[in-house]
C-alpha cells in the first residue's frame, strides 16, 4: 500500500499538514487561485504564520513497499518532492476546525491585482522622471 503525506515547508521549518486542497478561479474569493491548507496548530499561530507575500513550499513524501520477483519484503522505499507555491502569497481566512487544526487559505494575485501594482509601479516611475525633470 502507497503511503503520501505532505508538511509546507516556511524558512527551513517543516509543519506537518493534513490536508492540501488546490482551487483554479475560486469563486468564493474573487476568482483567483487559491490553496487551502489544513494543519495542525493554533489560529494564533496561524495567525502568525501565514501572512501576505509568505514563501512556502508543499513537500510531499511518498513510501512505497518493495516487491520482489512479485512478493513484497516488508521494505519500503521514499521520494520526496517539493513544490514551490510562493505565487500563492496572499493570505486569506483562517478556518478553526476546533479539533487541534485550522484551515489555512493561501491565493494568487487576480490578473486585475497584478495589473493594479504594474500602473501603480509605472505611476510611481512617471513621477520620478518628471521630478528630475523639474529638478533640473
């Protein structure tokens, strides 16, 4: 029998999650794409946790039994691999399931978001250049 278990990885610590759950243009939360993480601890510690612009990974580990000529040898083999879901940065509700974990959801920025940020980066440059301009 296969055996996966899964723990986000944030600054090098690992926290064990129950649970990962990926949705594409969820309409529950403007349509973008969200991640929602079930894992043992506290809202506080969420809370604290998981915070707008987080770089997180989900590390997923996989055990398999070892056959031989067909027969399994009560080995068993791992392969670990990990995902980077640093565009999903935008912190969202935090879910206490009151039985020791919470539900933790993570999204990308929408396209108008991220269009926002590029006028408001290119406003911000138009500025400056007509400040120096002033200036001199």
């Amino acid at each position: 029998m296969d055996n996966v278990s899964f723990a986000i990885l944030i600054d090098g610590t690992e926290y064990p999650a129950k649970k990962i759950d990926a949705t594409n243009k969820n309409s529950r939360w403007d349509g973008r794409d969200t991640a929602a993480i079930t894992l043992p601890m506290t809202h506080a510690q969420a809370v604290a946790l998981f915070v707008d612009g987080l770089a997180w990974a989900i590390k997923q580990v996989n055990t398999y039994p070892v056959y031989e000529n067909g027969q399994p040898t009560g080995e068993t083999t791992t392969e670990t691999q990990t995902f980077d879901n640093s565009d999903y940065s935008v912190a969202g509700s935090i879910t206490d399931n009151r039985d020791g974990t919470v539900t933790v959801m993570m999204g990308r920025h929408t396209e108008l978001e991220i269009a926002q940020a590029a006028q408001a980066e290119a406003e911000s440059a138009l500025a400056e250049l007509e400040a120096a301009y002033d200036n001199g």
